[in-house]
C-alpha cells in the first residue's frame, strides 16, 4: 500500500540553501522508491485557508517513506529547507486500490451506535 510524505511550505524563498535542497533531494529518494507526485504546483484554495504550497511524495509503503525521513542523506540537507521555510511535515499511509469509503462510513456507523 503506498505511503505519502506531505509538506504544507508556508513561504518558499528562493534562497541558495533551498536551490541545493532541490537539487540534492532527489538522490534521497532514490533508494527508497520515493517520486515526486506534488510540488511547486499553484494551489488552488477551494475551501479554508491555504497559505504556501504542498509537496507530495509518494512511496511504495510506510516502512520506506519513513526509513527516507530518518536516513542520514536527508536528514543531512533537511536543515538547508528548515532554516527558510517555515512549514508542516507529515508521513501517512496511502489507502489500497480496492479502498471504498462506503466501509469506512460503516464502520463509523457500528462505532458511533456502541
């Protein structure tokens, strides 16, 4: 089941450290099986508020999305984003391809009704 690292960015510089950031990312991904599916895309607000951007990253499983997170070649460039960019990150696991939300409701419905 894939996994997905997300990123709110609240304000994204274009400061050097962020410029080496980018191109150095890629490469921690890379033995993870991590891609790119969002980032540096307009965010269109349809409800709320949405200061920044996001950043998605999908993984083939939560194992590896959080190994990624922890590995020392990311932690050692996640200071060059940090320092700039004010932000939240988080690490949640994907739903499976059969997933409906029709059992998810059910489920509420049996919790709710004790």
């Amino acid at each position: 089941m894939p996994a997905f690292a997300l990123a709110h960015l609240y304000d994204t510089p274009a400061h050097e450290d962020i410029l080496t950031y980018i191109e150095r990312i890629q490469a921690t991904l890379d033995p993870f099986g991590g891609r790119f599916r969002v980032h540096g895309a307009e965010v269109e607000v349809r409800e709320g508020d949405w200061p920044g951007t996001v950043v998605v990253i999908e993984f083939p499983d939560l194992d590896r999305a959080r190994a990624w997170y922890d590995s020392p070649a990311y932690q050692e460039i996640l200071p060059l984003r940090t320092r700039h960019i004010p932000g939240t990150a988080l690490i949640v696991d994907g739903v499976a391809d059969d997933y409906d939300p029709r059992r998810t409701a059910a489920r509420l419905r049996a919790r709710a009704a004790g």
